[in-house]
C-alpha cells in the first residue's frame, strides 16, 4: 500500500475502523473487485473476493455497498453473493438496496432524446455487437480488439457521439476499455454522498475504484473517509492511497472484518 496524500494517517483510520460505531466500504466492480475481460458477462471477482465480500456483508455496524457503472441486473450474476449488499448501478442511476427495495432516477426526457440518436448511429454504423446498453447511458467497448482496430472504431465514435453530446447536453467520457455517452445526471460521487449523509458523522468509510469514472467517489469522499485506488499502475488520482489487486486488495479488505 503507498500513501498518496500526505495528510492522510493511514494507520490512524485503520484505528478508528475498530472504535467507530458505523463503518462503510463502498466498493467499485469492474477493474477492482473482478479483473477485466474480453467477456464481459465472464468478469467474475478475483479468487478470494467473493468468500470475503460474504462475510463483510454479514458484519453489523457495516454498510458494503457496490457502486458500479454496470447495470444491476447484469452484475448481480457475477457477484452471486448469498447475502445482499447494497448495490448502486449505472453509474448511480439505479439503487438496490440491502433490504430488496429498488429505485430508478428519473430521467429528463431531453436527454433520452440523445440517447435514442446514439443508439441508432450505432446500428447504422454496425457497431452494436459492441454496444452496452443500460439506464441513462449507452457504452462502446473495444477491450480486447487489435490496437488499429481500437483506434478505427473511436475515431468514428468520438466525432458523432461529441455532437451528439454538444447537442442534446450528454456527457462523453472514454473509461478504461472503451467510450460512453451518459444522459445520467448522477455520477459515482452522488451515490457516494447519499450513502454517507445517510450514516453518522463520525464514521470510517473508504471507496475502492480504479477507473476514470471513480475519480469523482474519490473527491466525494474526502473530508469523510479515503479513496483507495486498485490498480496495477499508478496514474493521477484523486485517491488517497494506492494498492495492486488481486494481493494487496484481499488483505486490506481483511482489515474490515472484526478481529482481523
Ligand atoms: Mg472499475
């Protein structure tokens, strides 16, 4: 683990994790709790991560939530935990909460409008069998394809999707693996205030992510708990410390189970 915020006291908030009378670990999907893969319907969590997330779920005076660009229904069958955690998907469009109750936010009807333009230009232009559609937004992956094959398909993206996004009021953001168009006003860092202003003051609560659209959890949390970037290498971040996955996540993970 390094220490990327110098005013951050690291071994100080593992402390305060035993003395707090409520804890919350907010946990990113994609690229921190599972490794990517071309098939994205086969990125089940790193070996270990699932027999954790199970005990971390059943620890009282603990809040486990999922906040995922994913949407809930196609994460839930990677996850296959017995017992339910919080789950926030489509980048904090949609909330599944512990208890099984479910929330959609509204949507502006302006900003489906370019949704729908999005959508069409993807068929028309017969990149649909890379497409992902979900609540609020529609994505292009390209992990896995030759690095000319990458740059052909977001050059033909980033020029129709940026107007599209200029004109109907969109936002345009290229994530690790591809590009997506999101008509959501909810990010990552919403979902994550919501969860805290919900909690006690006085709590430790940490966001784990690893990608560009967990960059705003990470300043959502300051003041409140840390960011933890899980990532292979280092790059420019918001998080307040940095560990490698699978090793380095399994063990601080740990550090949230009573006793450990
Ligand atoms: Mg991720």
């Amino acid at each position: 683990m390094k220490t990327l915020n110098s005013s951050i006291d690291v071994p100080l908030f593992f402390r305060r994790l035993r003395e707090a009378t409520q804890n919350a670990l907010l946990l990113d999907y994609d690229g921190t709790l599972a490794p990517f893969r071309v098939d994205r319907g086969r990125a089940f969590p790193y070996a270990g991560v699932r027999e954790i997330l199970e005990k971390l779920v059943g620890v009282s005076r603990l809040r486990v939530v999922i906040v995922s660009g994913r949407w809930i229904k196609d994460l839930k069958p990677l996850l296959k935990l017995k017992k339910r955690p919080e789950i926030w998907g489509s980048h904090g469009m949609e909330r599944l909460r512990a208890d099984g109750s479910y929330e959609i936010a509204k949507m502006d009807e302006n900003l489906l409008g370019g949704l729908v333009a999005a959508d069409e230009w993807v068929e028309n232009a017969g990149l649909i069998k890379h497409a992902e559609r979900k609540p609020g937004s529609i994505a292009i992956h390209w992990r896995g394809l030759d690095p000319r094959k990458v740059d052909e398909i977001r050059n033909r993206i980033e020029p129709e999707w940026s107007l599209i996004a200029r004109v109907w009021g969109l936002t345009l953001k290229e994530f690790d693996g591809g590009m997506e168009l999101r008509a959501g006003v909810q990010n990552k860092g919403d979902a994550v205030k919501t969860v805290l202003e919900e909690m006690d003051r006085e709590i430790a609560a940490a966001y784990f992510g690893d990608d560009s659209t967990d960059e705003d959890a990470f300043m959502a949390i300051k003041g409140r708990g840390i960011g933890v970037l899980v990532r292979n290498e280092l790059k420019p971040t918001a998080a307040d410390v940095w560990i490698k996955p699978p090793g380095e996540l399994l063990q601080v993970l740990h550090k949230w189970l009573p006793g450990e």
